[in-house]
C-alpha cells in the first residue's frame, strides 16, 4: 500500500524505566492500558474494556513521544508514528486513504501503538481553504477510532498535543479521545532523576545532580536531555586535547544550562 514511505513499524526498545518521574501518568496508563491486555478477565469481571484511546496533552518537550513509545515498549507492541502535519500537507482525497492504510497495517501488527502527533494540527484556525479538507480528515479519523472501539483490538492509539483547547470537540466523546491526560514539566526531584538517566553509564566526577536539578526550574525533558549533549560535548573535546578519557564535570553541566533556555516558559 501507498503509505509504506509514510510510516513505518517499528518495535521501540524504551519501557517506563527509561521515562524519569510521571508517575501518576503511567499509573494511569497502566490502568487503562497496559493492565486491560495482561488481566482482561478483571476488567471483564467490571464490565470495563480494554482499548479505547488516550490523549497526552502539554508543554513540547516534557516526553509525551516518550512515554507513546514506552507504552509499546511496555506491552511488546508495535508503534506507528503519524505526524500529522505531513498527512494534511498531502492531496485532498489522499490524506483520508493514507490515514486508512496506517490504521490497517496496525490491525496487520498487533497489539499496535499508534503514535497521532500534533493532534491540534486538525483543529480550526487555519487557512478558509483547507477547512474542509481537514473536516475530511478529521472524520476518517473519527471512523477509525470508531472501527477499533467496535474491534477491542489491540490496537491502542494515543494522541498527542500542546493545545487540546484547539482540539475538534468530537474527538473528544466516549469511545475516542476520552482520556485526557496532562503530561506536566518535571518538578525538581524529577529533573534530577531525568539528568540521572541522561547521564548514566557516562564518565563523570562525583556530581551533585540536586543542585543542578534545582538550577534549572521550568526545564523541561528535551531541555534537560540538550544540557547533557552539551556537557558531553565539552567532556570529549578535553579527551580530544589530553589524549584520555576526560570525565563530565559538574561545571560543564553548569555552563550548559546556563547557555540553554527552559522552554516551557513559552507555553
Ligand atoms: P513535543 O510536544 O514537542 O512533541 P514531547 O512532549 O513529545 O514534545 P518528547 O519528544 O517525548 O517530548 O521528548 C523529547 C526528548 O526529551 C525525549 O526523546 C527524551 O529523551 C527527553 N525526555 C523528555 N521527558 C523525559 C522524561 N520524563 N524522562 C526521560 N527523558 C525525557
């Protein structure tokens, strides 16, 4: 089929472990989930059904990607990532088909993750002469979601967004997007915990992440992640000039904060 350049599967290796603190999101990832596919006989028991889609909304960089991922790392599933800038910036007719063809190749993959970025990219706002293209689209989407619900069929789509106040209010209803789940910027402790996992299996001085993680207030994951490149960067450029292993030093993670912004401010 057409969309094979447009998105492929892929088996991400990232599992919860890797994401550094938002533990109440994954609590509640867990639970509509993950658990739903590994106990359906409790959840039947409850007259609950697994599937059903989820919307991770917040800050850009704060690990809504991530976490998708996670989530198929998690449950041993496959991912397929739309970004869906792309799709709308195709022929009229055309997008409706490839949305179609991404949903089946899930059903040819399962269990299945789909990865529905810039969620918002479908709401108004926009150019008079695309909005009926997008109103297209925006009902296949809504056929999709529908079809699945009616399949309970491991196949599991999580939508992404930092504006779901631009969402289309009809993704919203039972049985689509009903989960809403904020992905908020890492608190103190968490900052430390994401330079931790950034930082880990590197060579480095004794250093004192805490202070760090309260010098860099509104930083977000990606943010943190940048700090740490950089830091790295200045490591290896010493290794270069001594000729050994030179290890990351709490001064070059100073220096690269100081050089970056906390992104999350713009939000
Ligand atoms: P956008 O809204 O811009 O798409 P996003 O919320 O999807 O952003 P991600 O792409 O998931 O952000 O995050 C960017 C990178 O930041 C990730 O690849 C990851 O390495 C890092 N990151 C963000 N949050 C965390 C976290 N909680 N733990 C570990 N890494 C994180």
């Amino acid at each position: 089929s057409e969309d094979q350049s447009l998105v492929e599967s892929e088996k991400p290796k990232e599992t919860f472990q890797d994401v550094g603190g938002l533990e109440d999101v994954k609590k509640k990832i867990r639970m509509n989930f993950i658990l739903p596919l590994q106990q359906p006989e409790i959840f039947a028991a409850y007259g609950k059904e697994a599937g059903g889609s989820l919307l991770l909304f917040g800050p850009p960089g704060c690990g809504k990607t991530f976490l998708a991922r996670a989530v198929a790392g998690e449950i041993d599933a496959n991912f397929l990532h739309i970004e869906l800038q792309a799709i709308l910036s195709m022929y009229v007719g055309q997008s409706e088909h490839n949305l179609h063809d991404i949903f089946q190749k899930a059903r040819e993959n399962k269990p299945c993750v789909i990865f529905i970025d810039e969620l918002d990219a479908m709401g108004g706002n926009r150019h008079q002469m695309r909005q009926h293209h997008d109103r297209m689209l925006v009902n296949q989407l809504l056929l999709e979601l529908d079809g699945l619900q009616a399949e309970n069929d491991q196949v599991f789509v999580i939508g992404a967004t930092n504006t779901p106040w631009y969402l289309d209010p009809a993704l919203r209803r039972p049985g689509r997007f009903n989960h809403l789940i904020f992905v908020p910027p890492p608190e103190e402790a968490e900052r430390e915990l994401i330079l931790k996992l950034k930082l880990a299996g590197k060579p480095a001085e004794d250093l004192s992440l805490g202070r760090l993680a309260s010098d860099t207030k509104l930083f977000s994951g990606a943010d943190l992640e940048q700090v740490v490149k950089d830091a790295v960067e200045s490591a290896m450029e010493r290794t270069f000039e001594s000729g050994k292993i030179e290890p990351i030093t709490n001064n070059d993670l100073k220096k690269a904060a100081k050089n970056r912004k906390a992104t999350t401010l713009e939000w």
